[in-house]
C-alpha cells in the first residue's frame, strides 16, 4: 500500500514538472526555440556586377524576420513587411555596397554587390581646321603665325608670346604698349598656344613662330573646343561660366574625373583655357 503511495506521489510530481515546462515555453522560456536562428537577407536589385550611368542608385530587398533592422553602408533604412530599399550615391568606377540586417535574439546577415558607374555618354564631335585663329574670335592675323583674339591688339600680342617664350607656359604678367597698362595672362603649354586674360584678351602662336593650323572640334550648338578638350567638359565649362561669371572658374570633367581651374574672359566671344591644355569658345 506505501509503495502504491510513493508511486501516486511519483506521477503527480511529472505531470507537474511537465506541466511548468509547456508553461515556460509557451512564454519564450524555452533556449530551444530560435535561439540559433539566423537572420535571412536577400538583395533582389541591383544585381551584383551591374553597370550604370546614375549617380545614385535604389538598393532593394528583403529580410526575414519582417522587423529586422537592415543599414546599408552603414546608414538605416525603412523596413516594412520584410520588405527594404535605399538609395547610394555612386562615384565614377567600381563601387561597393554592403548591406546588413539584424533582429534581437539572432545572428546578423550580410550582403555584398558591386555597381560599376559608367562615364557619361560623350557628344560626337565635328573635328574641323582653323588656319590662323580659331571661330568666334574675331581674330586679327599678326604675322609670324600670331594671331590677336578679339579686344587684343598685335603689340600685345606680341608681348604675350615674348614673355611665354622667356617663361613659358601658366600665368604671365604683361605688358601693353597700346592701354600702357598690365595684365595677367594665362597660357597653355600644348602648341598651338592659347593665352586669355586681361581685358578679355586672347592670343594664339605655335611654337618657334610656325604657323600651323588650329584643330578644333566643335560641339553642339556655338560651343567649340580646342586641342586635348572633350565636349563634355567645355559644356560644364561653359555652364559654370553663366553661373559664376569671367575670370578663375573650376570646372569638373567627367572624362578624367577630375576638376581643373580654368580662365574665361569677360567679353563676347569668350575664350576659357586652362586644366591640362583646354581651350573652349562660345559666344
């Protein structure tokens, strides 16, 4: 009879010990429930390895839990419904993009593409020559293959060329016998030369007083470029121009990836040189 007690008392004592184990795990008691469940994340655009012309780009996904935080580059974003997007600034090349997701109680996950960002399309450009002096410039023929740009005279002129002869190529202090004042002048070092400055001066010699033709290309609408200048390129000269103004302007190429400084002057048509041997006339 006492051992048909102890064993009542035996099975009471399971049931209960059962019972307060369901009790727990239905509370999140349990240490075997997710405990080493790990966060699912999906990137479903851009695909890795793309390649685009956008400067920024919308990164999109899911992630499993639906309440899971997820950054990209380090910076959150919106979750909704498992559901995330963002967007990242591109730079010109190869860009890489991490992107990582976390919820309490599980490993985090993360993910990695590559978007390359193409170059802008470059404008055909109509190659043509100029014997002298280039469009636009209402150039005056000096002789001795010098030529006088508009508002320029020959004295001037040749000035100019004695002192990038003695100097050479950059910014030059000048001298002009027909106002007897001074000017800065800047000139690129690739011959033909090309000197703007001063009182929206503009000069052109080649090297050792040869009188080479100029080689252009001209762009769309009024827009031409000289030597070693993208058409691309003379147009953010040309825009930057209208929004500062004649003088020292720094302009972006999208060719090189690059920003150069470059002097305009004042007086239509104007003349912008500088960078690394640009020339750009518009009117």
């Amino acid at each position: 009879m006492g051992a048909l007690r102890r064993l009542g008392v035996r099975v009471v004592l399971l049931a209960a010990a059962g019972f307060l184990s369901f009790v727990i795990a239905a509370c999140g008691g349990s240490k075997t429930t997710g405990a080493n469940a790990s966060v699912k994340l999906d990137i479903t655009a851009p695909s890795d390895g793309s390649s685009m012309r956008a400067d920024r780009v919308a990164v999109r996904g899911t992630v499993t839990p639906s309440d899971a935080t997820v950054q990209i580059l380090g910076r959150s974003v919106e979750v909704g419904n498992g559901v995330f997007a963002g967007f990242v600034p591109l730079h010109g090349g190869a860009n890489t993009i991490d992107v990582v997701a976390s919820a309490a109680g599980s490993a985090p996950a993360t993910a990695t593409i590559t978007i390359n960002r193409l170059g802008p399309r470059q404008r055909k450009a109509k190659r043509i020559r100029a014997k002298g002096a280039p469009p636009l410039s209402s150039a005056t023929n000096c002789g001795g293959g010098l030529t006088a740009g508009a508002h320029t005279s020959c004295p001037f002129a040749e000035n100019v060329r004695t002192a990038f002869e003695a100097s050479g190529s950059g910014v030059l202090d000048v001298h002009s016998p027909t106002t007897g004042q001074t000017y800065r002048m800047y000139c690129t070092s690739g011959s033909p030369h090309v000197c703007t400055g001063g009182h929206g001066a503009s000069v052109y010699f080649s090297s050792g007083g040869s009188a080479t033709g100029y080689d252009l290309s001209r762009c769309a609408g009024d827009l031409v470029v000289g030597p070693n200048t993208s058409c691309a390129f003379a147009e953010n000269v040309q825009t930057e121009y209208y929004r500062r103004g004649a003088g020292w302007i720094s302009v972006y190429s999208p060719v090189t990836d690059r920003t150069y400084s470059m002097y305009c002057t004042s007086s239509s048509p104007h003349v912008c040189t500088g960078g690394n041997n640009a020339a750009v006339y518009f009117p």
